[in-house]
C-alpha cells in the first residue's frame, strides 16, 4: 500500500462522515445574524423562553437569546423541506456580574461601571424594581415622541 492510498482513503473517510455543525451560540440579551442557504418560510424555536428567532428577508434570520440555556431551532422552505436543524446555546453576556449575598442574588452589567440589571434568579424586590424604573423610562420616552 503507497502513501498516496493511506492519505486517499483518509480524506475519503473524512468526507464520508456527517458533518457535525457546533452549535450555535448567542449571548443573552444579545442578537446574532445567520444566514441561510436558501428562503425560509418558517423558523421555529425548540424551547421559545430560551430564544427567539425572525426571519428578516428569507434567508437573513436574527436569532436573540433570552435566557441561559440549550434549544434546537428550525428553518423550512415554503415546500416543507428542511433548510437547518440546527443546535442553539445561549451563553451569559461576558459584562455581567451575579452577586450572591445570603439567600440573595442580584445581577449587574459592567462596563467602566456597574449597574443593576434584572436578572433570572434575582431576588423579587431588586428585580421588580428594576423592572419598573424601566417601564417608567420607556414610558417617558413613548410620552415625549407622541409630543
């Protein structure tokens, strides 16, 4: 057997296998772009609290991760056929910071400072709070644009 058979019959082997694709991976609160090889009628999300996904132009999607965790998502042409069915992770946002303190857990995201964001597993109060001192912000914001 030559060199040229073993190292053939290795890339053949390689070639034959099914490609395993990595998953996908997005951070929370973030949003990543994936593009298709062909339109997609329908995308559909494993487990929706996890992320979600909007088809912009049929083959350009935008997939945002909600909160930690593993799902699968989807993508199907107009004739029902399979485009991806694809693994999706969704990973921490590498700036955030979870402080345990007792029972207690608080979260932040840091930049050149900290400031309190809410957080899946936060304690009630702190998260409530930020929640709405958001609402009422957009809400101000929502008041000045109809102006």
């Amino acid at each position: 057997m030559t060199i040229k058979t073993i190292i053939l019959g290795f890339i053949l082997s390689i070639l034959a296998a099914p490609a395993i694709a990595e998953p996908f991976q997005v951070a929370v609160d973030h949003a990543k772009i994936l593009r298709l090889s062909r339109p997609a009628a329908s995308v559909i999300i494993g487990n929706p609290a996890i992320a979600d996904a909007t088809v912009h132009d049929g083959q350009m999607l935008f997939i945002t991760g909600k909160t930690f965790g593993s799902t699968n998502f989807i993508a199907i042409d107009n004739e029902g056929k399979t485009i991806i069915n694809r693994s999706l992770q969704v990973l921490p946002a590498d700036n955030r910071l979870t402080l345990h303190r007792g029972g207690y857990q608080r979260s932040y995201l840091c930049g050149d400072g900290c400031e309190p964001v809410p957080g899946i597993g936060d304690d009630t109060e702190a998260f409530d709070r930020i929640m709405t001192q958001r609402k009422e912000k957009a809400d101000e914001g929502t008041a000045a644009a109809s102006e």
